[in-house]
C-alpha cells in the first residue's frame, strides 16, 4: 500500500522582548539560576500578571506578516496542571481567543511552491527549567525562564514530508528573525518545535491517529524524527499494529523516537479565562501602528534583489538569508557605487568565508560596510585590481585601518603610469625572446605568460586591462 | 482612648495629649489583655513600636498625615515584608512574606503603625471566622458566637478597640457581614477600586480590599489611603480617587432608596427586618424617598458565585505545592507525594472542599453547564443591579439573615453557611460597592444595615452613612467590657 | 447531582489534593449537595446572554517592555524549603 504522511508543527518561539511577558523581571539567557526569576515570575502568594505591550507589538506584527486576522478581542486563560517547574500550578496560555487567527505560509520545496496554513498564533508564558544533574537524587528547578513570552504557533496539517516540514519550519524562522521578534537561537530554545504525524492510505480523506514528537531542538533532527516516526508508524500498521495517540520524544543519539512515559491520567487542563488579566483589545489604529513598522519580508527581498541587482538565485539565497546581511550588502552596494555583482561577490565570498573561519555574524563583523565599501570603490575606480584587494581585505580585517590607508601604506596603487608599464613591458619581450616567438607564431597561450611576468615585475599595482591592451600592442 | 475616633486621636497626637509610642502601647497591652478573644494571628510589638516612634519624630516635624501614629491592624491575606503571612492556613504558617502589599505600603507611606496581622478564614473561605488554622475567633459582644468571616479577627479587633481600625478583604460579604455582626462600620469598594496586589487571592474577579472602622468617617480615612490605581494590577482602575471626607456632610435629602423586595423574603429573620426597617424610616426623616425594586435572579446568586469562586480558587491555590515556599509535607517519597501530601496536609477541609468543587466545575464535560453558566448568572445579576440603580441611588436591605450565630452551630453543615450570604454575595458579582453599618441589636447582639451604591459611589456611600451616624448611636456603643 | 467516592479520589488527583480515607465519603456527601445547589442556574434560560469574567467592562493595559526587577534570590530563597546552589529542589522529576 502507498502511505501519505500528514504533519502539522507547533512552534514555540520566544520573543525578544527586554522582560517577561506578565512581569519586569529580564529575559536575558544565561544568568544564574533563579537571578531573573521575580515575585511575579516565583508565583509569590498575592502577585498579579500585568501584560508587556512589546510581546502584543510583536504577536500583531507576526500575525500581520502571514497575512492572518489579528484578533481584536483576545483573552489570556489558565491552562491548569502540576509540575514544578511551573510555579503558579497553571500555565497563562490563550486557549479559545488567540491574538493571531488564520494565516499562511508559501514554502518552496525543490523549485515546487506550496502554501502551508498557519491556524493560529498565541501568546503564552515560557515555564522555567528541571536540571536533572544529581542533587542527592532531587532534581534542581531554575525558574529564569518562567514567564519569558512565546509566541506559539500552530500550522494546519498540511505538510506531507519531512522535507516540507523542515522548510516550513526554516521559512518560519527567518521569518521571526526578519520581524526582530525572535533570535532564532535553537541552542538556547528561543525556537522549539513539537511535530504532530499520522500516517494514511494515500487518497484517503481522513485523517490517521497522530503521535506528537516533543521539543525537537534542530532542523536536522525534526527532518530526522519525522522520517523516523512516519516509517515507525507504516511498519506498525502494516504489521497488525494500531498508532496510539501519545507524546514522544526524539533521541538523537538512537536517532529514534520513544514514548515518553505513559500519563496516569488524560491530560485535563482545565482552561478558564484567567482572572487576573482582562481581554487585549487591538484596535485598527495599534494595528496601524505595528504596520507601519513592519520590515519588508524575506520572499519580497528575494524578489527585489533579482530584479534590482540582477543577483542569481543562489546568492539571492544567501544574501537575504537574515535581515543584517542583506542590509550589510545593501549598503555596501550604495556606498561603494560598485556594481552589485561584485560586491555580492565579495559578501557572499571572502567576507563570509572570513566570518566562518573566526565563527562571527554579520552583525559582529570587524569590516563594517562601510570599510568594505571603500575597498570595493577602490577597485571599481581601478585604484587597485582584484586581485591586491584581497590583499587589503586581509589586512582590514586584522586592524583597523581604511582600504585608503592600507593601500596608501603599502604602495598598492595600480601604476597607471603607461611609461612605466611599457618599459617593463620592453624589457620582459627583449629578455624573453623565445616565449615571443611562441606566441607570434600563434601559440596565444603564452600570452598569460607575459601578463604574470608583467604583474610579477610590478608586483601586482599594474591595471591588468591596460597591461593586456599594450602588451597585445607590443607583440604584434 | 480605645474607642476614639481617628480624626480625635490625631488631635491628640498633634497636641502632644499622648503620643504614637503611649497609644500604640495602650492597644498593645489591650490585645494582651483580651488575647481570649484570638483576634490576631501575630502581633508585631516590636516593630509596630518602633514605627510609633518613628510616627512621633513625624509628626514632630509636622509632616504627619491623619493616619499618622494611629495603631490598626491588617488582615492576615495582606502581604507584610518580613512578618509572618498565613492567610489563616497552616500552609502558610512559616510563610514570611517578602514583600509588602500595595496596600500595606499605602499605610506605611500614610505612617500608620501595624499592631499585627488578623485572624480570618482559611484563604478567607468561610462566613464564621471557624475554617482558621488559628482557631475560631470570639465575638466581643457574645463570646460564644462567630464574629463573622471571613474578616472575623477584623471586625472583632475594632469592636473589642484592639485596633482603631482595620483592613479587611470582601469576595462574597467578608468585609460587610463580620462588620453587621460586630456592630462595626465596613466598606468594600468597586472592584478594581483597591489594588489587589499582595492581597492573597481567593477569587480573583470577586476579591476587594476594603476599610473596617468605627464609623463611615473613618471609614472615609481609611478608604482615602488604599483607595487608588496600582499599575501592577491590571484589573485595578485608573480613575481619580475623591476627598471621601469632604462629602460626609453633604444633605442626603431627596435621597432615592431602593428596597429589594427579594431581600426582605421568608429567610430574613423578623427581629433583623425590624431592625432595617427602623433605619430605613430614619432616612425617610433625613428626607429620603423609599421605593421598592426588584432583583428577579437574586436567588442564583449563591450557585453562580459558589462556581466561579470555587474555579478561581482552585487555580488560585495551586501555587502553594511546598517547592518555593510554604509548608512542604515531611519526607516526599517523589512528586506527586510532595504536592498531595503538602497541600493534603496544608489546607484545611473547607478550602479542599471549595478546591475540589472548583476543579469539578472546570474540568472537561463540566466547564460549560457549571462555569459558562455560572458567568451567564453573573451578567443577569449585574443587569438586575444596573436597572435597580438606573431607578434609585441606593439600595439597602439586610446585611445577614440573622445576627451573629453560635460558635459550631454551622460549621457542619456547609451549605447552611453558604446561604447565609445571600444578601451580600450578588454584590460581588456585580463588582459594586457596599458597606454595612450597625443599625440596631438583636438578642444583644448588633445588626447592620448594608447599603449598596452605584459604582465607584464610595463617597455617596459613606456620606449617606454618615449622616444616619449623626442621628444615631448605634455605631457608637461597645460590647460590654469593651467600653 | 451526586458524586461517587471514586469521583472525589479523581478530582482530588487532578488538584494534587491529599485527602484522608476516612473524609472521602463526607466530601462526596458535601460536594453532591454543593452541586444540587449550583444545579438550581440550569431552570433559567441564559441562551441569549454573554458570560461575564470581569465585574468591570475594562481592557487589559499595557506595560512598557523595561526591566524593572532586580536579582532578589537571596531573600526569595530564604523562605524556600529546600535549595542548593540557587535551584529549588523537588523529588526526581521522571521525564
């Protein structure tokens, strides 16, 4: 029998808001335990939530992003359970009226376009961490983390691989970074994702039973575990077996999934409309608002760098990958009125594989746009070629200085001084007779020969379009 | 000087009569004297002398508010930096809070001096002052009956003059029937009126603080410093707070008073009716127009509220799981033994009851026909409220069916108790502002009158009571061996 | 309405309640009459009408994104039952 996967992703991911999201305690990550956590966040009898307008600011201009409803009447609930790394016993969640209603995401798998639903988005409370290090067989609870916000959000199940979950949940994460509401840091779970799979007879309408793999922490590992979890899923059916709904988890080491331990009970989560906080209203003069500071989004960056810049696909891909590197080359293309393909080049090239080696973003970059750009104006007013803007691209990279400084330094001026080419130029075709012979005969290969001789002699500060002109002149 | 008014007693302080440090002590030694009564859960000798002292140095320099060295007393649900806070359960019984709430720190910039933190309720769940981890506590006018709750150690406090006055928490009549009962004056504002951060949550959307004293002027007092909006409760109101003295005087003739016909049923004891009746006929002197409403859900009241408190505190009281604070139960053997036996062991059966009844209420199956049904009452009541006020100023009527009842004579049968707070619970679940003053004795044991105002009608309120407290003394007379 | 003991074990799992052997059959009692009470709302008609959360027809207000809290660990652990290095500490939690 043919099998169809049916998968639909829960992404959870923090937004970059300075404090939490019911209390002005911090959300830096990183600090020692329990140092961020306030009498708020420590559910201390007699506190009360009070909700942070940046975590509304950004809920909205996400929803406004997939082109979703924005709710204007949204209400925060209690989602009731124990556990003790949630301190108040229930969880603020929205349940019923989530600020963000239905919405879309067009993914593009292998050159084919799909648009994948997104049912909702909500704003809800992070809960803090267990540390399972042995404390005398106690397990230690850090609450840093409680009430950071989340915006969790629920796609429709309308993916049918693994390949399209993993590039609906990429489209999602340069998304959220491209709106600044996320850092998109899956080490330190500010993206988390739960995958929901079932399995069915292809060209069967409903749906199978789902399993639901939990907290999947990279975008190898949700490609991985779903893989995992669909064939688990056809081998246990076409065995006999029956899929039980369930939450499981991914191990990476075994790359396989397990059922995590079996719940005593059905989950009763008891959601009510939390008391302590009243409806948020979002009004058409706040949505007006977020809009206005709305980015332009990745595809419509993708499509205005081909048109405006003539940039192929693939440096396209990389240019706009995050928000920062294609401002970076944006204005490294405008500062240096150098042509833009060149100065893809270099972006893409030299300055990324510089980044990689010393394990750098774009925003900690020690060549600023602006020192790039005065290298690559450089070249493009034939001050130096290429090939010695390398030269001095190392050296920016290393200190401090300006191309202009580097280059005054160093000499590396292109010598546009034709007296002086053609005198070398004389004397490599008087010391190199046989090589001359060569290529009149028409031998043109050795013409890459007098070049090198040429630059070699001038150690590189000759313009290579001139050289060439004379060189073809003299040899002639 | 245990029976002054706050407005006498500042000008006392100020005139160098006696001092903050001589007066506090003077209650001090009363609390002592009359510890029987277990109006306190703590008192905070110390610490309420030294800011006696520090009231002293204040008003020495002239910059004393009326509240300044005057000794009261907070309910034990209000969060007090440093000083043990137990909200009447054991749970709580090692719990030093470390923070103040908004309300205490109202009173502390205002430079009143803490005598202690007061009996009450478990989680102010309760009508009789009996659930307390701390003991039921004595009615000063009749030691073998209830004082009323849950502010029962409240109430009992001001009418025993073991504190000029007193804090207390209202979520279904717990400021207004502990005051009927003890023949004090207590007031519970709009909701939102009074922050309700650091007040330890019962029942978030029913929950006030509120001010209970010796008359509606010091009522006004003390209303004028808790009284405001507190940006870390969202639930608080930003409106202005008005000068609730300046009003007192104010005529009341042409007063419209509304009578619910509801409220003056088969349940209401006759000696109580009378007793209303005689004040109502007071205000008809004072110029008053008497008019009969109509409160048709008035009944549901109890169900309705009983639901949506039972589901609020039953989240509310989750965050007590022996983990950050509290009582842990000994040797857990693993989690679920440290939740169920901490809190098994923490609270008392009338909270688990209501804990219990809340979780049903919410869990699956049930949510719609109990809780969704429960807020559809609720919004009935509150119109049947609205339409009664769009007619009348005011509304009055009983506060209780009875006055106060013995000591164990309801605490076994829970919904008998329940019942008795049918005068005041719709109130809540409307979020309008009431408040209960003596109006008479019955069986020597004092009766009040609760009047029910428009919202944010505080001042109306206590400017009507006022001017009933010029012409009478009922609010005036004290227990026997508390004159 | 009447709840069985049965019931009253399971509500009181789900609220994390212990509860004595010997109590059971009374809170079955209490709770049972409890609901008999609340179940006097269903004779009124409440088709048509809204439920009512807050007392108040208000909206949430909304607070500035600034950290106003500072690292106050010591005096919120002092009163912690049982800590080590800044955690609190529970029984092993079994993932």
């Amino acid at each position: 029998m043919e099998w169809e996967a049916v998968i639909g992703l829960e992404i959870h991911t923090q937004l970059a808001t300075k404090s939490k999201i019911f209390s002005g305690a911090s959300t830096a990550y990183g600090a020692e335990p329990n140092t961020q956590a306030c009498a708020v966040d420590l559910g201390l009898p007699g506190v009360l939530p009070v909700l942070n307008e940046e975590a509304v600011r950004m809920a909205v201009l996400f929803g406004l992003a997939i082109e979703a409803e924005v709710a204007p009447y949204s209400v925060f609930a209690r989602k009731n359970y124990f556990y003790p790394d949630l301190p108040k016993g229930y969880q603020i969640s929205q349940f019923e009226l989530p600020i963000v209603g239905l919405g879309h995401l067009d993914i593009d798998v292998d050159g084919v376009k799909k648009r994948v639903g997104v049912t909702r988005a909500h704003l809800e409370e992070d809960a803090g961490k267990s540390l399972h290090e042995d404390f005398h067989g106690l397990t230690g609870i850090d609450l840093n983390r409680a009430g950071t916000p989340l915006l969790e959000i629920v796609s429709e199940p309308d993916m049918r691989s693994a390949k399209e979950a993993v590039a609906y949940m990429r489209k999602l994460h340069e998304l959220v970074r491209y709106l600044g509401i996320c850092d998109g840091n899956m080490q330190e779970g500010s993206f988390r994702c739960d995958a929901n799979v079932s399995v069915r007879p292809k060209g069967q309408q409903a749906f199978g039973t789902r399993a639901e793999i939990k907290n999947i922490n990279s975008f190898r590992f949700v490609e991985k575990a779903i893989n995992y979890e669909i064939e688990r899923q056809i081998d246990l059916i076409e065995s006999g077996g029956e899929v039980v709904q369930e939450t499981r988890l991914y191990d990476a080491d075994k790359d396989q999934t397990r059922s995590m331990r079996s719940k005593e009970e059905a989950n009763d989560y008891r959601y009510f409309p939390d008391p302590d906080l009243l409806p948020v209203v979002v009004d058409e003069a706040f949505k007006a608002q977020v809009k206005a500071t709305m980015p332009e989004l990745p595809d419509a960056k993708k499509q205005r760098f081909k048109d405006q810049y003539g940039l192929d696909d693939e440096s396209t891909a990389i240019l706009t990958s995050s928000r920062p590197l294609a401002d970076y080359f944006e204005a490294v293309v405008k500062e240096s009125a150098c042509e833009a393909r060149i100065c893809a080049n270099w972006v893409t090239g030299d300055l990324s594989a510089a980044l990689n080696r010393s394990g750098l973003e774009i925003t900690d970059s020690p060549v600023s746009h602006e020192r790039l750009a005065g290298l690559l104006a450089r070249i493009s007013d034939n001050t130096i070629s290429g090939k010695i803007a390398k030269q001095v691209f190392e050296e920016m990279w290393q200190g401090t200085a300006s191309a202009d400084e580097i280059i005054e330094a160093k000499g590396l001026k292109q010598i546009t001084d034709t007296g002086a080419i053609e005198a070398i130029i004389d004397k490599i075709i008087a010391n190199n007779p046989e090589q001359v012979e060569q290529y009149r005969s028409g031998k043109d290969k050795v013409f890459g020969f007098f070049v090198g001789q040429v630059m070699k002699e001038m150690q590189g500060k000759a313009n290579p379009g001139e050289v060439n002109k004379m060189l073809k002149d003299k040899l002639k | 000087m245990h029976n002054k008014s706050i407005t006498d007693l500042a000008k006392g302080l100020r005139s160098g009569e006696f001092s903050s440090v001589e007066l506090t002590q003077a209650f001090l030694n009363r609390i002592k004297q009359h510890s029987s009564l277990n109006c306190y859960i703590t008192v905070t000798e110390d610490l309420a002398l030294q800011e006696a002292k520090a009231a002293d140095d204040r008003i020495a320099k002239g910059d004393a508010t009326l509240l300044t060295g005057i000794p009261i007393a907070q309910k034990d649900i209000f969060c007090t930096q440093g000083v043990k806070t137990t909200c009447g359960s054991k749970i709580l019984d090692n719990f030093i809070a470390p923070y103040n709430a908004t309300v205490v720190e109202k009173f502390n910039q205002a430079g009143s001096v803490m005598l202690g933190k007061l009996n009450m309720d478990e989680f102010a769940m309760g009508s009789s002052n009996e659930t307390s981890y701390y003991g039921a506590v004595r009615n000063p006018w009749d030691h073998n009956a209830i004082p009323g709750g849950s502010s029962g150690g409240s109430a009992a406090a001001v009418a025993a003059g073991l504190a000029v006055c007193a804090t207390g928490t209202d979520t279904g009549g717990s400021i207004r029937q502990p005051a009927s009962h003890c023949g004090i004056t207590g007031l519970k504002p709009t909701y939102g009126r009074v922050s309700r951060y650091g007040m330890i949550a019962y029942a978030s959307s029913l929950d006030q603080g509120g001010p209970m004293a010796r008359s509606a002027e010091d009522a006004a007092i003390m209303l004028q410093v808790m009284a405001g909006f507190d940006e870390r409760d969202s639930t608080s109101v930003d409106l202005p707070v008005p000068d609730y003295r300046a009003g007192l005087s104010n005529p009341i003739e042409g007063l419209k008073i509304g009578l619910p016909k509801e409220f003056f049923g088969a349940g209401l004891n006759s000696d109580v009716a009378a007793v209303i009746e005689a004040a109502v006929n007071e205000y008809r002197k004072l110029g008053a127009h008497i008019k009969e409403v109509s409160m048709p859900n008035l009944k549901l009241a109890i169900p309705a509220y009983y639901v949506i408190a039972s589901a609020e505190c039953s989240a509310n009281l989750s965050r007590f799981d022996g983990v950050r604070y509290g009582y842990r139960c000994a040797n857990p053997e693993d989690l679920t033994d440290l939740y169920t036996r901490s809190r098994g062991e923490g609270f008392g059966k009338e909270v688990k009851r209501r804990i219990l009844m809340g979780t049903y209420a919410l869990s699956a199956g049930y949510y719609d026909a109990y809780y969704i049904k429960a807020q559809k009452v609720r919004r009935l009541i509150s119109d049947d409220f609205k339409k009664a006020l769009s007619e009348v100023d005011v509304i009055m009527g009983p506060v209780a069916p009875s006055a106060a009842f013995g000591i164990g004579e309801k605490i076994g049968n829970p919904i008998e108790m329940y019942l008795s707070d049918i005068y005041t619970i719709a109130i809540n679940l409307a979020g309008l502002p009431a408040m209960s003053m003596p109006a008479g004795v019955v069986g020597g044991k004092p009766v009040g009158l609760q009047i029910i105002g428009n919202y944010f009608a505080e001042h109306r309120l206590l400017n009507i009571a006022h001017q009933y407290q010029q012409v009478t003394d009922w609010h005036q007379q004290s227990p026997k061996g508390f004159e | 309405m009447s709840l069985t003991t049965d019931d009253v074990k399971k509500i009181a799992h789900l609220a994390r309640l212990g509860i004595d052997e010997s109590d059971i059959e009374s809170y079955a009692k209490d709770l049972s009459r409890m609901l008999d009470l609340m179940t006097q709302m269903s004779e009124l008609n409440t088709d048509d009408v809204i439920p009512m959360a807050h007392p108040m027809d208000q909206v949430q207000r909304l607070r500035p994104d600034t950290v106003t809290e500072r690292n106050n660990r010591e005096q919120f652990q002092a009163i912690a039952p049982q800590v080590e290095a800044g955690l609190y500490l529970v029984p092993k939690v079994i993932e």
